[in-house]
C-alpha cells in the first residue's frame, strides 16, 4: 500500500485541486482553437443577407417526463425552452426564424422512444433535434439520428459506448455533457483524494448500461489510485421503479464498508438515500455519488449527509461556476429561476447551452456563406470545435467525436442558510481538467488493438501507474 505522501503526488499529478478557480481546459487542451461565443445572450441579429425564411425553425425535444427520472430529465426540458424564448425575444435564429418545440417523454424506454423520434422527423417533420437522458436510451437514439440525417443536440450523450461503438464516426450526432467514463474516473479520483485510507468500498447501482458503465471505470481508475482498497458489497437496483431499497440496504451495512459508492441518480437517488439514513447506514459509512446533485436541487433534503461527495455528473452546479464564467452563470441562474421558479440543474444547463452552440454554429455558417440559411454539412463544420463560454464554464466541441467536453467538476454536500437544502462546499469543490480523466481523441476505440469495453479503460490500465509503485 502506497504512503500518504507517495499517494499524494499522484494524485497531485492527475490536477486534482480544492477552492473556487477551475484549472481551465482550454481550447488548446483539445487541439482546437479558442474561438469563444458566449452563451445566454440573445441580441438581435443584423439583417440576414441572403434569402432566409421567415417560417419557423422546428426542433424536437424528447426527454424523462414521467416517474422518478423526471427530476433529472424535466430541467432539460426547461433549460432548452428558455433558450429558445430568449433567442425568440431576438428575433428568432438569423434575426427572422423562431424556434418551435415538440416536445415527448422518453421514460418508455428505448423502442417507444426510438418510434417517436421517427415519427417527429417523418410526420411533424422536425428540422433538428435535441434531448434524450438515460443511457440506454441514447444507445438506442444515436444510430437512428445517423440513419434520418437529422442534426441533433443530445443534451447527454455521455456513455462511451456510443460514440466509440454504436456511432463510431458521428456526422450529424453531438452529445452536450462529459464522456461517462470521466465521472468514474472523477469519482474514484476525489475518494482518493478525500479518503486515501479506504479499504472497504461497496457499491448500489442502478441495473442498466449507464450504472454499469458507471462502475467498470471506477474500478479500473480505483485499482490504480487505491490498490489496497476492496468491493466488499456490490448491489444492483432494477431500473427505473425501484423505490424500496430495504434489501439493498441491509446488504451494504452487513458488509461494514468504509465508503459507498452509487450512481444512483433522480427520484431512485432521493428515496435511496432517505432510506439508508433511516437504517443507519451513513452512521460509520461515507457516501460518494456521481450524479446524486444532478437532479433538480430542491430535490435534495436538509437531511442529505453533510460531507459526501456530491457529483453532477462532472458538469455543472448552480453555485458554482469557474474564474471567467461567473457572470454567464449568474445571469442564467437568475433567469431560470425568474422562468420556472426553481434553480437549473446540470441537465438545464448542458441543454441550454447546447441551443446557443447550435445558434452560433448557424450564424457562423451563414456568415461564410454569403447569406442565407445555412445547409447541415455547414452548420455540422462550425459545430467542429467550437468553443462557447457557458454558465459551465468553457465549452468545446471536439471534433474527432463531437462531444462538447469541460473541466470536470465534483462538490462535497453542506447545508448553508441560503438554501432551504444541501448544496456544495464553497470551500470544497474539485476541478479537473477533462484531459486527464479520459482517453485522449486518437487512442484506439474497443476491437481496434485491444479488447477492454472503452478507449479509457485501456488507457488507464496501459498509462497509469499504481500508487506507490
């Protein structure tokens, strides 16, 4: 077993830090140029040259509407309706085209979401698309965007398997938050930096592809950081409807761990974690989630355990925002609270910045060409590697696989006077740059010279070394 100081400096080495400023991803970081527009500021457009219609711009929008995922899937809903209302109050798309939503619910799952997103494009006839959160629905998604041509901003995006297997070589799919295999690496990451002397871990997981994704990447970032560390308790939670988790919870607490772990997320997340104060469970074990404060904030209770760490999926929490994007933030809070009486989740945020990356994408387009409304291919190649500073943070799309990256971001719980529930640590909240946390664009995909399920778990187990060796 490593020593605390050998340990600290290769976590020192991976960028790990505390306080308020991100370390800055950057454009250069992803091999693209800083060419920044600005998110959430909707001015009117000069008048378009060209012959730009006047008739409306018509997005369809699918996402979790109905049962316990639709606290993390509503606010995506929210985010992008008010970017079109903003953008609409300017005037529209190029100074003349409105957007219209349609909007439906993917909590279904994958084939009813599939057929509606068929039907969108081929009956409403929807000119781009955006939204879709579970993961599996995402497998089921990508593939179909590809085969219908139809542009389309996915608010998630986020399980490697997409874009490394199911859409190997995406043109017209772009997804909005971080890769999945960055939040297991983050969460491994910021359990070792936190608790380096963890040796008994056990982990709750939803029963689907994102909670399976979720834990492949954490053991394998884990078994490097924390090589003495042990899964003395693994359980699955059937995905959606699980809302008893007493059987659950009565196996974790017999296998007396040091930490738990879970990528438990939505009302699954809440009522788990409700129950597991109940039975006692954080009373010796700390907890640890990825994406247990990406929900609706108001959602999480005063009596959320004070000093877990609280993920977001690696992406966004309100109260934070990083040195140079504290005003875009703060504007966008302001203005999601006045629109839907709440605060903005990480989802609200990715799917309103996803609208303004696509708005300047087209106005960029349309710029180069002289005038008029800009076919996809042109709106696709301003999409490649744009950068838009955003309530995140700085935001780049990667143009190897479209995948709109930031720094990764991960609070620890506290309860303070301004909010009537849990929020970040002002003083505790970690930063990474995204580089460090996932493969690089270039480094080959599953099948292409090794067989391990993702790019990044073949680069951790090629790359990193252990602690201590």
């Amino acid at each position: 077993m490593a020593s605390e100081l050998e340990r600290r400096d290769l976590l020192k080495g991976l960028g790990a830090t505390l306080g308020g400023a991100a370390l800055g991803l950057g454009g250069a970081a992803l091999g693209v140029a800083r060419d920044v527009a600005v998110a959430g500021v909707a001015e009117a457009q000069e008048t378009a040259k060209g012959r730009v219609p006047d008739t409306p711009v018509k997005f369809g929008h699918i996402t979790i509407q109905s049962g316990p995922g639709a606290i993390l899937g509503l606010p995506s809903l929210k985010g992008h309706t008010l970017a079109a209302e903003e953008i609409n109050a300017a005037g529209g798309l190029l100074g003349r085209r409105k957007i219209e939503t349609l909007t439906a619910d993917e909590a279904a799952g994958p084939e009813a979401t599939v057929k509606e997103l068929k039907r969108m494009k081929l009956v409403e006839k929807i000119d781009y698309f955006s939204g879709v959160i579970a993961a599996h629905n995402q497998l089921a998604v990508g593939p179909v965007v590809e085969e219908l041509k139809l542009l389309t901003i996915m608010t998630e995006g986020c399980i490697d398997k997409l874009f490394e297997i199911e859409v190997p070589n995406p043109q017209y799919l772009f997804g909005m938050t971080n890769i999945l295999s960055a939040d297991g690496v983050t969460t491994a990451l910021a359990v070792a930096r936190t608790w380096p002397e963890v040796k008994r871990i056990a982990v709750i997981n939803p029963d689907y592809a994102f909670g399976r994704w979720f834990q492949l990447h954490f053991d394998a970032a884990r078994e490097k950081l924390l090589p003495g560390s042990e899964i003395v308790s693994e359980v699955w939670a059937p995905f959606p409807n699980t809302t008893d988790f007493t059987s659950h919870i009565t196996k974790t607490v017999a296998a007396k761990p040091d930490v738990v772990v879970t990528s438990m997320w939505g009302g699954m997340y809440v009522a788990f974690y409700k129950q597991a104060l109940g039975q006692g469970l954080f009373r010796r074990a700390r907890l640890a989630g990825n994406i247990n404060f990406g929900v609706v904030p108001q959602a999480i209770g005063k009596d959320h355990p004070e000093g877990a760490i609280a993920g977001v999926h690696s992406n966004y929490h309100f109260t934070y925002a990083p040195a140079g994007a504290s005003a875009a933030n703060k504007r966008f809070v302001e203005a999601y609270q006045k629109r839907w009486s709440e605060y903005p989740s990480y989802a609200a945020e990715a799917a309103y910045t996803g609208l303004y990356l696509f708005k300047t994408a087209v106005e960029r387009a349309h710029k180069q060409a002289g005038g008029g409304w800009p076919e996809d291919d042109a709106v696709i190649r301003q999409l490649e590697g744009l950068s838009i500073d955003a309530p995140s943070g700085l935001v780049t799309i990667r143009k190897e696989d479209h995948r709109a990256y930031k720094d990764v971001k991960v609070g620890f719980s506290k309860n303070l006077a301004d909010y009537p529930f849990a929020v970040w640590d002002p003083e505790r909240i970690m930063t990474i740059p995204v580089g460090q946390m996932t493969a690089p664009p270039g480094w080959p995909k599953p099948g292409r010279g090794h067989n391990d399920p993702s790019a990044t778990v073949n680069w951790i187990k090629t790359t990193w070394k252990k602690a201590g060796a």
